[in-house]
C-alpha cells in the first residue's frame, strides 16, 4: 500500500451501533465477525461462517409445482468479542460507551476504545485491539487493555462464551425481503471446559451440520475467569483467541503475533496486485480503499463457499449468494488475483448438480439453471417472478468465465470446470428459448423473463438477458472449438459435438433485440413502452424505496427501474452501441431509475466516464463509493452491500479508466479524469504481467511492473508496452 490507510468513527456517518458493527467488521473469507459493543449485547451477535446454514421450511399460502420447499438461513454464531468485567464488590460493568474505533487497512487490526461504567457511575477505560488470520483462517485473536479511570480496584473479567440465542433481525413478519429470518433449531453447547480453555460445538437439526469453537488465553497460564488488578498497576491487559478445528478436524493452537502477522503479510499482497488509489481526493481514496478492503474480507478462497449479498458482515439476504458475485464482484477479482476468481467459479461448478435438476423441473430435457439465491446451490428463492425468472444469471456466469478464461488462458480451468458450464448454461438457453417469426425473419426470442430491474417482471426479450444468452451461446461456441483443439479427450468426454456447437453459432447470430424506433434506443423488453411512465412526481421522497411501500403489481404496469438493466448491458457490451445511441439510452433510462438497488449507481457512474459525462460519473461515485459508509440504502446495519464495494472498483476502472478487453482479446483504456482529482492509479493483472496505470491531466503512464511485452490499446491506439514505462500525453497536449 502506498502509505497507511485508516477508518476511523469519524469517517462514518451513522453512529447507529448495528451499523458500526457492520462497516468495523472483520472477516477473512472464512467467518465474518461484526464489531459489536463486547460488553453490552447487539441485535445481532455476529459471528458468521461463510457457508455455515441451516434449512427451514418455506411454507406457501398457495404452493404450485417445484417451488423451492426449503430456504436456506446463515447461522449467526455466538459472540466472539464478548467480556463480562465486574468490579470488587461483584458489581459488573454493564454500560460501554465507545469512544473511538480505528480499522488499519494496511495490515487488518482493528483498534477500539470504550469507556465502561458499572452502577455505582465508577468508570475505566477499555481498549480493545482484534485481528483475524487471513492465511490459517480459523483464528482471530482479540486483546483487551483496561485503565484505570475513577474506579482503581481489582477487575474480574469472564471470558466463557455466553450461548445465549443468537437473534435473527426479525421475525417472519416483516415487509422487508432484505432481512434474515429467525431460526429455532440451532444447538449451541458447552462440549469442553476447564479453567484454560472452553469448547463450544454449534450444530443445526436441518442441515446437519456442525461447527466446534475454542477460547483461550494468550498465555499457557491465562485462565478463562480471572482477576486483574488496576490497583496495582493502572493499566492491564489479557487476551484471548478463538479458533476452530480446521477441515481434516484438528486443531493447533496460533498465537496472536502470528495472526497478526499473517493478517499484515496478506493485506500487502493484495494492495500489492490490486490497489486503486485517488491522487487529491482523500475522502473517496479512503472509502474506495475500503470497499476493497471489505470486499476481499468477505470472499470465499476455498471453491466450495462463494460471497454473500452481505458478505460476513450482517446476515441480511440470509447469507445468499446471488449474480452480484458474477457481474460486479469477479470482475475485481479477475483483474487483480484471478486465482480467487477461478475459486468462486468452481464454486459454482460444484453446484452444477444442483442447477441441472432446477432445469428439469422448469421442464427443459437438458441444460442447467444455476440459483438465483442460495448458500449451497440449491433454489431457495419462494418468489420465482424476481428470482427464477431472472435466468440472465446463466448468461452472467457465462459471461464471467469468458472474461476469467480472456484474462488469464487458463486451459486447465476451461478443461475440468468451464467449459461445461457454458455447455450446460448455453443448452439451457437453447431449451428455454424459442424460435419464432419477426417481420418476415426467424429469430430467437426469450419468453416470461425478468432482467436485472426486480421493478419490471416476467416480460418477453429482456434486452439484457438476450444479450447475455447470446454472449453465453458465443462463448460456447468458440470456447468449445479451443477446447476441441487443445484437449479433443476432455472435449469427447462432455458428449458434445461439433453440430451442437454450431447450432449455438446459429442461435447467436439470430437472437432478437427489442428496439423502441421512436427514441431510437434499446428496448428493456417488448413492452416496456407501452406502459405509463411511474408517477415520479407525486411519489413522496418516503415511499422509496418502492419495493416496501407499493405491491409488486402495482409496480410492474409502469416503466420504472430498480437498477440499471439495458444500460448494464450496454457497458458490459461496448462494441455493440455507438456513442449518440448510448448517450440516448443512459438518457432515457437514468430518468426512470430509482436506484432502490444498491447495484445501480456504479454501472450509471461506469457508464457515465465512459461517456465522458463526468459531472454524473463522477457524482454516482461518490454515492457508490460512500455508500456503506454514509448508510445511503439505510440498511447498512444488515450487512454492507458487497455488489457495491465491488462496484466502485469497476466504476474506477471500467468507468473512469475505460478498461476493456476487446474482442480481439486486447487490453484497451478510455482515461477519463474527474476535475475533482488529480489523478488516479490502479493496478492489473492480464494474461500473467502485472501493469500499473497512472492517468493524470494530460498524461497516462503504464508500467508493466511483471511480465512479458505486450501490447495495449489507450485511447484508440495501440502500443507495444515492454519493460521501460510508456507514457502518453492525451491529445492536446
Ligand atoms: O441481486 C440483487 C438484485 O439484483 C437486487 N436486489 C438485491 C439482490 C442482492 O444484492
């Protein structure tokens, strides 16, 4: 990292504590663990295991054939940072008043201070420093320091674990789709204890599964319950770490230096390949240092767990995975550690069973659907209008294996996982899709689909998602001939043959895209236009957003959208748009757009940059970059919004760099700078180099960092990029 990065409470707006759990949170891929209050109790307590769920039944006022039968719900573990203090004549300290919190971006340790008060108004000072191991990622240590402030006697201090029900944010009773719900079969018990150490074994009925969890002293000798004492010495200090068996069952204790430490080695090789830094602007340098920051924190690295909605940061959408990962978190991933981008695709082969059997019951002989929201692949969505219906995650998948598999040829991947998948995904298009007769010509046309917009539902031609199935059917296509080449045993083994592959070259070339002939622009879908536009004007500001305050239906019969859907495509798929047409459609659709979903903003401010508008690029980012830190959505205490965090990252890069790959396979820059900064700098992994990108006023410079020469395209025209650092002055200068 360039130099030190901090957060601290005055860089965040709300001071509401659910809040500040969330935006402090800790996390490694593995568990996520909210920076509550230690002494005084959350609503939500805050430990979450990154694929750690338990079923419930979904029951339906009116069920139908193969809705989804059971949901799927993140288990929320006991408090880890929890500690019971009491003073000497048994009065405990019950009140904790923070004063200060401070979330080290460079190295991962988050330090926290806290004035604690018992009933008799006698105060001491409480300063907490956690970390959370990135490299053995069942460990997080956590040290108390206390000070003695009026009250100067002995402190006795508990650190058993507290079992008590961990709370769901709300009962099955609430409006709001974006909470989690309660759940009444988890078993929490003390399974080993003794005056060291304490054991505790959390397990669920449904799900059957079972996670077992250890606290103890730093030192060999620290005992669980102990007295300190502040008489003699002002200040003290005692720490515990909590860790889990790992997968083979065993477990060695770490120290918390070596947690520490492999927090901070961690943290520099990611900032190492994947830093993006604002010159001139150190509010949103911070904030987007952050997002990164969070965004790593919350993805799974090991090929069977993925990156929730909230990633471990809050149990809101219940822990699901949804397209976010695909289509707004991979892409960061691709282009700084594509090793972990690869992982979160096995993820999803590894669920391919899952989406195979969900084709079937959609009455389509072959293919697979993958979920639209799950933690283990399996459906879970009770409302297929907004869920099932949204099949452009195939397409999504698709779209981020051909991108993963652009950046880096990684042949290996293709072989054992990607390939099939776009076999599978592609042959589930073919199936649901049909063919029809359009102005005298055949075309291919997708029917009863929902794109992007959750606000516009079960339509014909979404333009996104035709957009994406024929990217998904291209892929295929030609994938599938690079694979036939390479390895024709991998190849004859998917039982594929060249004719399939052709018809999804003919499907392709004939897939039907709505456009509305009167504003010259991309239809959202066949009948987008006719309906009225959504009375903006007499919408009360506090009826947003839409989706808890009007029925569904009544929002699906006007023209309204929750979140970018055309406009997403037409920044995913830059060379199928020439500029006036895109400037209509960013025009026509940003007026109708309520931004209700937290995945709006980045793809309007992406969009914008590339637009050269950058009074809007540069206004969305600001919004999308903050967002969790200014509660923008108002529910940041659920968990941030990871698709945001991710997309900041594609507003600066895709958006004001101008990042692409062609088609051709080339990587290609549009810089376009806000006047609010001086310059900004990220770094790339592409195809094995590492390049480092610094555009200021007048002058873009490119380094290749690692790697072998090649070529780059920077504002239309290409040049050989080798070992010495190519810098272009942009016209003008
Ligand atoms: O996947 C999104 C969807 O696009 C909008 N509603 C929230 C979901 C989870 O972030």
């Amino acid at each position: 990292m360039t130099k030190d990065i901090k957060l601290r409470l005055k860089d965040v707006s709300s001071s509401n504590p659910g809040n500040l759990e969330a935006v402090f949170s800790l996390g490694n891929g593995h568990f996520g663990v909210r920076a509550t209050n230690p002494i005084e109790s959350s609503a939500v307590e805050g430990t979450l295991v990154n694929g750690f769920f338990e079923y419930s039944p979904i029951t339906y006022g009116e069920a139908a054939a193969y809705y989804p039968k059971r949901n799927e719900t993140i288990v929320s573990l006991p408090n880890l940072r929890k500690i019971r203090v009491f003073d000497d004549g048994h009065g405990e300290f019950t009140h904790s008043k923070l004063v200060d919190m401070q979330l080290d971006l460079s190295n991962g340790k988050l330090v926290e201070e806290y004035e604690l008060s018992n009933d008799k108004k006698q105060t001491i000072k409480m300063n907490v420093t956690s970390a959370i191991d990135q490299r053995e990622v069942h460990f997080y240590g956590i040290e108390y320091a206390f000070e003695a402030e009026t009250y100067k006697g002995d402190i006795y201090i508990d650190k058993n674990f507290v079992l008590e029900e961990a709370k769901g944010e709300t009962g099955d009773d609430i409006d709001d789709p974006r909470k989690t719900r309660e759940l009444k079969s988890i078993k929490r018990e003390v399974v080993a204890t003794d005056d060291l150490s304490q054991t505790i074994a959390i397990s669920t009925a449904e799900s059957k599964q079972r996670i077992e969890i250890t606290a103890y002293g730093f030192n060999d000798e620290s005992h669980l319950s102990t007295k300190l004492s502040l008489a003699d010495e002002p200040k003290v200090s005692y720490g515990f770490i909590v860790g889990e068996k790992n997968e083979k069952g065993d477990f060695a204790k770490e120290d918390f230096a070596t947690i520490k430490e492999n927090s901070a080695s961690f943290w520099h090789d990611t900032w190492q390949n994947g830093e993006v830094s604002i010159a001139g602007n150190d509010e949103l340098n911070l904030a987007l240092h952050y997002n990164i920051f969070q965004l790593n924190q919350a993805t799974g690295r090991d090929g069977k767990t993925n990156i929730a909605a909230k990633g471990l940061t809050g149990p809101g959408y219940e822990g699901h995975t949804f397209w976010d990962t695909e289509m707004y978190m991979i892409p960061y991933f691709i282009y700084t550690n594509p090793e972990i981008a690869k992982k979160l695709l096995v993820y999803r082969y590894n669920t391919l069973d899952f989406a195979r059997t969900r084709a079937r019951e959609l009455g389509v002989n072959q293919g697979a659907l993958f979920a639209w929201r799950s933690i283990n692949g399996e459906e879970t969505s009770a409302y297929y209008p907004a869920s099932t219906a949204a099949y452009h995650l195939d397409g999504d998948i698709a779209y981020a294996i051909g991108n993963y598999y652009q950046a880096t040829h990684d042949m290996e991947f293709l072989k054992d996982y990607g390939f099939e998948m776009l076999l599978e995904t592609a042959r589930f298009f073919r199936e649901f899709g049909t063919w029809a007769k359009k102005d005298g010509k055949t075309v291919f046309e997708f029917h009863t689909v929902t794109g992007p917009d959750e606000y516009t539902a079960m339509v014909d031609n979404n333009y996104f998602t035709n957009r994406m199935a024929q990217n998904n059917f291209n892929l295929a296509y030609k994938l599938g001939l690079v694979l036939m080449e390479k390895n024709p045993e991998a190849f004859g083994k998917l039982g594929v043959s060249i004719e399939e592959l052709e018809v999804f070259k003919d499907i392709a070339e004939k897939i039907y895209f709505p456009f509305n002939d009167e504003y010259q622009i991309n239809a959202q879908d066949d009948t987008f236009f006719s309906k009225a536009i959504w009375p903006f004007d007499e919408t009360p500001k506090d009826k947003y957003p839409l989706l808890l305050h009007y029925h569904p239906l009544n929002i699906y019969r006007y023209q309204v959208n929750k979140q970018a859907d055309t406009v997403l495509a037409d920044l995913l798929f830059p060379e199928t748009i020439d500029d006036d047409q895109l400037s209509r459609e960013f025009d026509y659709y940003e007026k109708i757009t309520t931004h209700d979903s937290s995945l709006s903003r980045s793809i309007f401010s992406a969009l914008a940059a590339r637009m050269g508008d950058m009074k809007k690029a540069y206004s969305y980012f600001s919004d999308t970059v903050r967002m969790d830190l200014t509660d923008l959505q108002g529910n940041t205490e659920d968990g941030l919004h990871l698709a945001n965090l991710g997309g900041s990252w594609l507003s600066v890069v895709q958006g004001f760099a101008g990042m692409q790959v062609t088609s051709a396979g080339e990587l290609k820059i549009i810089p376009h700078l806000p006047i609010e900064w001086d310059g900004f700098e990220f770094r790339i992994v592409f195809n094995g180099r590492l390049l480092n990108i610094n555009i200021i006023d007048g002058k873009t410079t490119i380094k290749l960092v690692d790697g072998q020469p090649m070529n780059i395209i920077v504002d239309n025209k290409s040049y050989k990029l080798e070992k010495a650092t190519l810098e272009i002055l942009s016209k003008g200068e």
